[in-house]
C-alpha cells in the first residue's frame, strides 16, 4: 500500500493502481474520454490531467495524465487547480471546434461554461474525437478489424482499405463504447450493416428475436469453446430454460405438471 | 576470414594500412548526397574510365576512391588530392582529364578548380586551411570524406574496431559506462540526456533480455548530419553499438533508419554484413564469448517514428505513436523489455571515448555540454555544408567564421536552431555559445543539429507558419492538444498572416501554446508552440506589424504585400513580362511596364528576375 494526498485528503491505495481509478473511487468527477476499464490506459484525450507535486520537489509540478500514472508515496495531487482547469477548458474548446455537432461534447463543455468554440471549426470535422476506444477494444478482443488511418490532423477511424472489413464479425463492441456515438450501425429484417458490411443476424429457436451475428459466434464458438448449439436461442430463452431447470430441481415442475 | 582473437584483429589492421599506403596518391571523390546530386557518380565513373584508359605508372583505380559527405557541400562536387589536401570544387565531368594530367601525371595543380574564400578573396589549395575546415574539431565525423564509405578494410585500417576490442578484453561493463560518464558525452539527438547515465540505469534493471538501438529517424527540415554518418561511416556506429551492448549486458540491436534514406539503408545492411563476416558481430566476438548481432529495421518516413516510445512501437511492428513514459524506456522499452536508446552521432562519438578516454573528450567544449557537435548549416548562408565544432562555439563563430556570413551580405535576420521544435534566435543572440543548456535558456534548443539562417527577407510569421504546418502533418495525431492546438495554432498564425488577426489573437495563440506545452502527450506536442512561441519572444514587433499595419516587413506574406515597377528606374526589359505566369505585367520594349493588380498573384516572379532593382514589395 502507498499512501498519498489528493486534493488535501491523506488517501491509501495499492501499489501499481493508477491515479484516475484512486480518484474516482474518492468520489471526485474529473472528466475522461479515451478511457475504459477493459483496455490499457491510453492517455490521449488528456481531459484526467491532474497536478502531480512531492515535498521533496521543492515547489515544482507536473501535469500527468491520472489514467496513465502509477500511484507514488507522498505524492500530492491536485485535480482541479487553476491551471489544470484552463487546461482541460482549452482541450474541450478545441474538441468542440472539431466535433460542433456532437450532443456529448457540448454538454461537456457547458460544464466548463464553454458554450461555442473560441477557435475555427474545422473543416470537415465529424464527431469522431479519436479516443481510439473502437479499435483499442477491437484489437482486445483479438479481431483487430479496425484501425486507425493516417496521421495527425487528417487521422480517421477505419477498416482496412476503407472497404467491407474482412475480419469484423459485426459484434458491436466499436459502436456501443464510441463516447460520441460517431459509428452508425443498423439491424434491419434480420441483417446487421457496420462498417459497409452486412451480417446474418442468428434468430433464436424458441421466441424468434434475433440475437448476434453468425460471425461473432463462430468466433465466440472456437476461441472460448462454447458450443454453436448454445446461440440457437437468445439470452432471454436460455434464462427461461435456466429458470426451468432451476425449478426443476426444487421440484415446482411436478406442481405444473399436476 | 573470421577473424577469431585481437591479435589477429591487428595483424589485418596493419595488412590494410599497407594496402592503404600503397598509392602514393590517392584520389578522393565525395559521394555525399549534396555532391551526388550534382553528379558526382559521374565523375566518379569518368575518373574510373580514364584511369584505366591511361594505365599511369604508380596509380591504379584502386586509388579512387568514393567516400561519404566531405562537408562543404556548397562548393560540391568535390575532389581531392591526397596527401596534400589538393580541394577540387565545383568539379566537372569534363575537367577529370585535367585534373588527371596535372594533379596525378605531375604534381600541378589545376588553379581554376580551387577554392577562393569570398570574404578576402583568398585562395586555397589545401583544404586545411580553409576556415570552413580550419574552425572545426571532428570526432564523429573523423572518418567521412576520409576513407572509402562503407569500407571495413580501411575502417579497420585506420583504428576502427580496435576501441571495441579494448573493451570486450580489457573493460568490464561497469569500466565501460564509468568511462561514458566520465566523458559527459549527452545524447546528440537532441535531449542532451547524460548517455553514460542512461546506460547505467539500463544495466542494473533486473530483466533479460535488454535491448539497443541506435536511433536514425532523422527527420528534421535541413537536417542530414546523422545521413552522413550512417552512409559515410556506418562502421563507427556499429562499432559504438557493440560497446554499448557490451556495457549493458545486451545482445540484441537495432538501427531504426528512414526509408527516405535509401543509401543509408543499403550501406548499414552492407556494413553489418562486413562486420558479421570477419566475426564482429554475432557469436563470440574476438573470442571474447560475447554475443551480439545488429539488425537494420526501416521506417516509413514519419518525423514522430523519432520520438522513443513511438520508434520502439514501429520496430515492434506496431503503429508508431508515442506512449507516456511515466515508466522509462530503459526500464520497458522494446518488447516492454530494458533498452538504451541513442541517436546516431552519440554512438559514433562512444569509440573514440573508449580509445582515448572520457577526460580527454570532456576536455573538450564547455563543463556541462562536452565534446563536439556535428551541424548542418543551411538556409541563406554562403558556405551551406556539415560542420562539427566544439560544444561553446558561438553562433557568429559558425555562421560567419565558418559559415562565411550571409549571402549577398543581407542583413542576417534570425538562425532557427532545433529543427521544427527549436526556435529562430535574433542577431543579439548571436554570442551566445552553442551547448545544450544555453539554447535552451534562450528559448531554442540544441535538437539534432540543424541550423537555419535567415536573412532579412524572411517574414518570421511565415517560418512559424512554416513549422507549425509540418508539425500539422507529422503529429501522429494520438493526443487532443498537438493535433487539435497546433491545427488551430496554425490557423491563427495564417490569420496573422493575412492580416486578419487581433491582438488578442496573439494573447489567445500564448495561452493555447502553454495549454499544449503542459498538455501533451510526447516531446513533439510539448514542443510543438516553439516556433511561435520562440518568434513571438523576439519579434513581437513584426507580429504587430501584420495586425496593427496590416504590412509584412519582410516582403513575404502574400496578403500583405504589393508588388510595383519604379517607372523612373524600369528600363523596359521585358524580362519581368516574361517571368509572369499570370500575364499580370504589361509595357513596350523600352517603355516603363506596369503591374495589374488585379492580375497579381504575387509570387515575386518579377521580383527575382529585375536586373535593375526597379520592382520593389510595399
């Protein structure tokens, strides 16, 4: 354990955990864009910066990234001084000249009491922020269907080629954890269209519902071992069966049964 | 032939150096990219032909020889003589007959080929005595334009590998870094990180295995001393790389080079080739059982790929963003394993330290920045070339000792030091002495070496938005401030530009650049602002100019300048007529001509052209 002060309350916490997961568990909001428990820390959209200072520094300070930096004895912390403040006010500023359009960002920056952008928008922005969540947790889960493309400013989100992804499985994991909801995804009459490709959308035996995507339980059915039998019903009819099998066992069925 | 223990090592030292002293003359070609360009191969190929052709008594082909960049790249092609320094400029395919008449069939000398200093009209014939050579100390550079590039018979020849050789039998690692330290040799790629130190660290971490690599990304505008050296003498970074590998416990190297560095890459690859044949590198080097071989690995030509993190990312294979370094390299750097990382230049500084020892080379330059350091000097200066010079040279030393001044004699301006990330230092700063800490004060930095003169027609808010655009463009793009505050940075700096800024806009372009400086993530966004942050320190002046006087006092951003023909002085040449490609200049033969301003697309076509001075920029 170490023992280390933010915002001027003595906090202990274990070794090698980083500062966001301390701070948060305190209690104190600072914002985060890029981050998500089920993937590495990444440190890009800067918004967790926080003032980092020791005695032993004799009056210096650092600004570092809460998700990214590991938790030091007789650290003193501060989440909203002036200058992290004026920071963290500038990067949402500027996010909101490059994504105007999207709903999340403004009312992140009214929090910050920045209602219109002081700069240029930029040309051709989308709402993408590049958090890179999307293709971080389609690389976690070992599909790596998409990447990033390009460099700097002109830097986008996209499948190889920018064309149909041979290796998505249409599993959704990009879209549902993309904070500004930027990847457009549609289930129509049993298909499921991402990233222009389109996907047989499995139905379920029992009720009919559609549930994931051929694809992604066949992938699901040989790296985790779990048998294909498994995706002929949805989860609402497995749970049902459970729930059988369950009453089964303390003998409610013989009751139904009479 | 392996060769298996030291003593054998000095045994083909000296069959070489007899084969090398063969010629009582040698032929020096300079093969360097600047001479290259100007056909250099050619007149290499030509001496080759004509040699044979003429079959002379006591001179062969083999006394030909291609070396790497010789330096002065402004008088290039080069030629000389040796072993009386006899410095051709300038050459011609067409003067290798003459030259080979005089200089090789007599001892003459060809008198019209030799260099004449602009300054006090001196000629020389031995370039020795030229100040551009005179004022220079070179340790890195000791080799090149010396022996054949790319040679390890000659690199051997003359002491190559034998500092190596010190160290595998005589120095225990700890010898090794102790003599680093001692050196106070600091990473020349621009960090200036105590490298003896670095390695130290490197070598007590407790995890296997541990990796080097040699940093060749060099990809700052004007910069080519790190090329020169990787092409010219890959030898002595192989060399210094072994000794680092030994000095922390290593076994495995890599030399990240650009791809835009084609003969840099076939020259290493073929250099590690010679050093694994004669048993250099790989298994049980010397016989002294240490292992350790050098792998090349190529990059895509992105400036980022220099920053660590983000090159240990690409030589894994992976893209090559940066990634916090709350936790160091040296302790999870390639594969998350231990690694010492150093430029180019630092690695071929490492075996003279160990030959000659670290007191002697921190005797060298100022107590805290030792040693040399190797320049590229470009930009509006007459004597453009690779220099090295003490570290605590002044900047006037370099640019009109060396450098020869301005050209034209203009007035000098500003001298960006750093590359993209460093800043434009102004004419009072031109005592200061060139060494890590004092650029830094002053608001630039040493960075890889690249040294850009300016004179007074260029507009200082045109370089920063010069910068600032190719920063635009290498920012890898991971991080909100340098993608989205330097993109935004640039836009106000083109509002400048046009004239269409405030001054709060230069109070809003302050702020925003001390918000990316805190805020980034790697060094290239923390330094990104500096060349605004760095012109605006010293040229406020001509910032406010654009805003208040809507006027660029350099004559240089388009939207604020005006180009007109004095009638009184136009002598109806017409050659400004022709010059423009917008048809915008009108007159008869004889007659004073006129610029339609509608027309005017105010790419000073004109202005370069006019033999009389009469087109002036208002």
């Amino acid at each position: 354990m170490v023992s280390l002060t933010i915002n001027g309350r003595v906090v202990q916490a274990e070794e090698g955990e980083m500062l966001l997961a301390v701070i948060r568990r305190m209690g104190i909001d600072i914002p985060a864009l890029c981050h998500h428990e089920a993937v590495e820390p990444f440190g890009a959209c800067r918004l967790c910066t926080v003032e980092i200072t020791k005695e032993s520094w004799n009056g210096w300070k650092n600004y570092v990234t809460s998700c990214l930096y590991p938790v030091e004895q007789d650290l003193i912390v501060h989440t909203h001084s002036a200058k992290v403040i004026e920071l963290r006010k500038t990067l949402i500023d500027l996010l909101l000249a490059r994504c105007p359009g999207s709903p999340e960002i403004r009312e992140m920056a009214a929090q910050y009491g920045v209602n219109e952008t002081s700069y240029e928008p930029v040309v051709n922005g989308d709402n993408c922020i590049l958090c890179g969540l999307c293709t971080r947790i389609c690389s976690r889960l070992g599909f790596n269907a998409i990447s990033t493309v390009g460099r700097g400013h002109t830097k986008e989100v996209a499948p190889p080629m920018k064309e149909a992804p041979p290796d998505c499985v249409g599993c959704l994991s990009c879209a549902l954890n993309c904070p500004t909801h930027v990847i457009k995804f549609t289930d129509v009459n049993g298909k499921r269209t991402i990233w222009g490709k389109t996907f047989e959308l499995l139905t379920c035996k029992e009720c009919g519902a559609t549930t994931i995507t051929r694809e992604f339980a066949e992938a699901l059915s040989e790296r985790r071992g779990i048998p294909m039998e498994y995706f002929e019903k949805c989860d609402a009819c497995h749970r049902k069966e459970l729930s059988l099998t369950m009453g089964a066992v303390v003998g409610w069925a013989r009751e139904e049964q009479s | 032939m392996r060769i298996e223990t030291i003593s054998q090592l000095k045994d083909l030292r000296k069959t070489n150096l007899e084969r090398m002293n063969k010629h009582p003359r040698t032929v020096l070609i300079c093969c360097g990219p600047g001479c290259l360009a100007n056909g250099a191969k050619k007149i290499s190929d030509e001496f080759h032909k004509v040699i044979k052709d003429k079959k002379i008594k006591g001179f062969s082909v083999e006394a030909l020889k291609e070396t790497g960049c010789h330096g002065f790249c402004e008088q290039g092609p080069l030629v000389i003589i040796e072993p009386d320094g006899v410095f051709y400029t300038k050459v011609k395919v067409r003067d290798v007959e003459e030259i080979i008449e005089t200089s090789i069939k007599k001892k003459e000398i060809v008198e019209r080929l030799l260099y004449t200093n602009a300054a006090d009209g001196k000629t020389y014939t031995d370039y020795k005595e030229i100040p551009f050579y005179k004022l220079q100390n070179r340790i890195a550079l000791r080799n090149i334009g010396k022996i054949r590039q790319c040679d390890i018979d000659e690199y051997i020849a003359i002491g190559g590998y034998e500092a190596m050789a010190k160290a595998l039998s005589k120095m225990k690692p700890q010898e090794v870094i102790d003599e680093v330290i001692a050196s106070g040799l600091r990473g020349r790629g621009g960090g200036g990180f105590p490298t003896g130190r670095k390695w130290a660290t490197c070598a007590k971490i407790d995890d296997e295995p541990r990796y080097v690599i040699c940093n060749g990304d060099e990809g700052d505008p004007g910069a080519f001393m790190d090329r020169a050296i990787m092409e010219g003498d890959p030898h002595s970074v192989i060399e210094g790389m072994i000794i680092a590998a030994w000095a922390v416990g290593s076994h495995n190297g890599y030399i990240y080079v650009r791809e835009e560095y084609p003969l840099a890459v076939v020259n290493l690859q073929k250099a590690i080739e010679q050093a694994q044949a004669l048993g250099l590198l790989g298994e049980n080097i010397l016989g002294t059982g240490f292992d350790f071989d050098i792998h090349v690995s190529r990059g895509g030509g992105a400036f980022v790929c220099g920053e660590s993190s983000a090159l240990m990312l690409s030589v894994a294979g992976e893209v090559g963003e940066p990634r916090a370094k709350y936790i160091r390299s040296v302790q999870k750097g390639l594969f998350d394993k231990p690694t010492v990382l150093n430029n180019v230049e630092s690695y071929a500084n490492v075996p003279v330290i160990i030959a000659k020892g670290g007191k002697w080379f921190s005797s060298i330059g100022t107590a805290k920045s030792t040693g040399t350091k190797a320049f590229s000097l470009v930009g509006k200066v007459r004597n453009t070339g690779l220099i090295e010079v003490p570290m605590g040279t002044t900047l006037k030393q370099i640019i009109y000792d060396i450098g020869g001044g301005v050209i034209k004699d203009r007035p000098f301006k500003a001298v960006q030091t750093g590359g993209p990330s460093g800043g434009c230092l102004p004419e009072e700063k031109l005592d200061l002495s060139v060494d890590f800490d004092t650029l830094t004060q002053a608001g630039s930095m040493m960075g890889s070496g690249g040294m850009i003169v300016m004179d007074d027609r260029t507009c200082v808010v045109d370089v920063a938005k010069y910068f600032l655009q190719f920063l635009i463009d290498e920012s890898c793009g991971k991080c909100v401030p340098c993608r989205e505050g330097l993109y935004q940075l640039h836009a106000l700096a083109v509002a400048v530009s046009e004239g269409r800024a405030t001054e709060e806009d230069l109070d809003k372009m302050e702020k925003l650049s001390e918000n990316i400086v805190i805020g980034s993530l790697c060094g290239l966004g923390k330094s990104g602002p500096n060349p605004f942050l760095s012109t605006i320190r010293y040229f406020r002046d001509e910032y406010l100019a654009h805003i208040r006087d809507k006027r660029c006092p350099a004559g240089v951003c388009r939207a604020l300048i005006t180009y007109k023909i004095d009638p009184e002085i136009c002598n109806g040449c017409m050659a400004c007529i022709s010059a423009c490609a917008h048809e915008a200049i009108t007159g008869k033969k004889k007659e004073p001509h006129f610029i339609n301003q509608d027309k005017c697309d105010k790419c000073g076509a004109c202005y370069a052209v006019c033999q009389h001075n009469a087109i002036e920029v208002v």
